[in-house]
C-alpha cells in the first residue's frame, strides 16, 4: 500500500506536490468503493504513468438524489475507501464537504442534460442527471485532471458526461472502463450490500438476460430484446420478483432505441428493483452486419 493524502478542500489538493509537467488523472466516486472502482484507480494510475498523479473524489451528491431516494441511507464508508484507493495506487482522496462544492447552499444554475437526459434513468429519476453533470462539472474544475474515469455499467451517465464535455468544450479526455462482474456475473455496486441472499439470487437475472440478448446478436435487434425479455418475464414470477423498470436497446450516441436493421454498436440496458434495491446493468453490443430476420 503507497502514501495517501485524504484532503478535504481544493486549495489543499492543489497543493500538493505534483510534477507540472505529468498527468492527472481523477476517478469520480460516491465512496462505498469496491472492486470496481479499484479496477477505475488502477487504470488511472497505468494511463497517469508513474510520475503522474491520481486523485480519488469521495463525495455523496445530494443534488442528483431525488425526494424518494436514498441519501441518507447511501453508505459512508470514508477510512474504508482511503485504504482501498492506496491499494490500488491513488496519491489522494478529496473528500469535500458539502460547503465546499456547493458554497452557496443548493445551487440556481445547474447544467441541464438535455432530452438525453430525460430518456431511461432520467424517466425515472427526474432532474438525477441535471444533478449528476452538475457536480461532475464542479469537481472538474475544483480538481483540474488530464483524464477522468468513469465505469461503463453506469452506460447513461457516461455518455452524457461525454456529450457535456465535448458540447461544453471542458478541456479533459473522458475515459470508460469496462464494468467489472463478480464471479456469478452480478456486476458490482454500492448497492449489492443491501440485497439479501434471496434477493441476489433474483438479481442474476439481470446479468442472465443480458447474457440472452448477446447471444442473439447474430440476428439482429428485434431478436436480441425477445431473448432478453424472455429471462426478464420469467424473473418476475421469483420470490423476490424482479421488477423491471425498463429493458432498452438504444444508440450510445443519444439513448434512443436502435431500428430494426441497425448497424454498429448499440447498448442493452436494464434496471429492475429486487426487494427495496434499485439495480442497473449492461452490456455493448455490435451490430456490424445488421438485423438478419
């Protein structure tokens, strides 16, 4: 394990000593981290190189929480994280309060995402990615990397920090890394602690109808929703049941959903509730020959 800083506010971060001419690199966290987030640190730390410097933010987000969410609930697990992110090769966590990224109470202007950011998570969570791009926005600038890693499971926020920093022209190189599973294929999460045994037993489904659709790439769009739906039906009768929020098959340029006949890469996404857990998962698939049947 190398020497960590835990840092609470900018001017501190800024300070630290760092090479002018070397890269930083930040990964973006809520904490609670995980194998998944240390497989994010690690590709930070290669893609930073050894005189580089990376830096892990910890900070739960109240803006991107709705009124029914978890906030309160969502762990806090700060000593934890320190630890992880010095295993995995951090130089420091900035840990900021609340005041400190948003100085002025709950701020007026906000980035707003867009209709892309009302289609899937945005139905369902109104105002999450306004929220989301809004304090990714803040933390680039309080932070001033080269580089920022995001995980891939969380598809939608990726894309639209993407679009954000290119339509915005923020001066970073945006870096996805691919979701890392357990053995069983549940893709790691914050979440999965609060899932019971019941519970995750019903949650593989997810990943299993994932898995189906990919299998029925061959043959096209159409195909590929029946043979996810079909595993998603079918864990709705569990005990837990899986309740589906949505299954999409969608553009990764703008969540929309992709024709029959379309070529090129296309994300299967779903999110589904077991037990009192909200889950998301998905995978990317390629379409290079189109829709068969």
């Amino acid at each position: 394990m190398g020497t960590i800083r835990l840092v609470r506010d900018t001017a501190e971060l800024q300070a630290l000593p760092r090479d002018p001419a070397a890269r930083r690199a930040v990964v973006m966290t809520m904490g609670a981290l995980h194998e998944g987030h240390a497989t994010l640190i690690r590709e930070a730390r290669r893609l930073a190189g050894p005189d580089g410097q990376v830096v892990v933010t910890v900070f739960v987000n109240p803006l991107q929480f709705g009124p029914n969410e978890d906030l309160d609930r969502y762990p806090r697990t700060l000593d934890a994280d320190v630890a992880l992110a010095a295993e995995a090769g951090a130089d420091a966590v900035l840990a900021p309060s609340v005041a400190e990224v948003y100085p002025g109470g709950e701020p007026e202007v906000r980035i707003s995402a867009g209709p892309m950011g009302e289609r899937l998570e945005g139905a369902h969570r109104p105002g999450h990615f306004d929220g989301v791009l809004t304090v990714v926005a803040k933390l680039l600038h309080l932070s001033r990397p080269d580089t920022a890693l995001f995980g891939q499971k969380d598809a939608q926020q990726l894309a639209m920090i993407r679009r954000m920093v290119r339509d915005l022209n923020f001066p970073v190189e945006i870096v996805g890394v691919p979701t890392v599973r357990e053995a069983d294929g549940l893709a790691l999460s914050s979440r999965n602690r609060y899932l019971s045994a019941a519970d995750r037993a019903s949650a593989l489904e997810l990943s299993r109808a994932l898995s189906a659709g990919a299998g029925a790439v061959d043959r096209g769009p159409s195909a590929v929703r029946e043979a996810a739906r079909a595993v998603l039906d079918g864990a709705a009768t569990l005990e837990p049941p899986v309740v589906l929020d949505y299954l999409a098959l969608v553009d990764p340029a703008d969540f929309t959903e992709v024709p029959a006949g379309f070529t090129g890469e296309a994300v299967l996404a779903v999110a589904a509730r077991v037990g009192t857990t909200r889950l998301i998962d998905n995978i990317v698939l390629d379409f290079t020959l189109g829709e068969r049947s």
